[in-house]
C-alpha cells in the first residue's frame, strides 16, 4: 500500500556531489638559478645544432629542436651534469 504523503514532513533535497579542486597547472620545470642565463642560451643552441645535424639540416623542425634541445640542458642542469 503506498504512503500518504505528509504535507507537513521537511523535503529533503539531494546535494549534487561536491566538485574536486583543479589539478594544478602543470609547471615546466624551474631554471637553475646558478647557471648565467647567457651560458644556459649557448648550451641550448650548441644542442639545437647537435640534434640538427643529426636529421642532416632538414628544413621545418627548427622549433622542435630548440625545444627538445632546451629540455635536455634544462635536465641535465638540474641533476648537475653538464660541463661549464
């Protein structure tokens, strides 16, 4: 037999679940303060150029190279390895 309903019981209202925090940005990864960052420029463009001459100067990936070139020296800055 179904229930009355009583007109003078409180409604409960369902709560929407809550929302999560956004997930922090991501961040690159922090330049070692205690490189000068003319120094930190030659050590990116001479592995530009080592990844260039890799691929035989292929025209159009420029960027490409200077990015992976950046992340490498960046790395191998913050583990301490790179020769001044």
């Amino acid at each position: 037999m179904p229930r009355a309903k009583n007109p003078e019981a409180p409604v409960a209202t369902k709560r929407a679940p809550r929302k999560r925090a956004a997930p922090p940005a991501e961040q690159s990864a922090p330049v070692p303060s205690f490189v000068d960052p003319q120094q930190r420029a030659g050590l990116i463009a001479r592995a530009a150029y080592f990844r260039a001459l890799e691929r035989g100067f292929a025209p159009g990936s420029d960027i490409e190279d200077w990015l992976a070139a950046e992340a490498e020296v960046d790395a191998e800055l913050l583990r301490g390895t790179t020769a001044s």
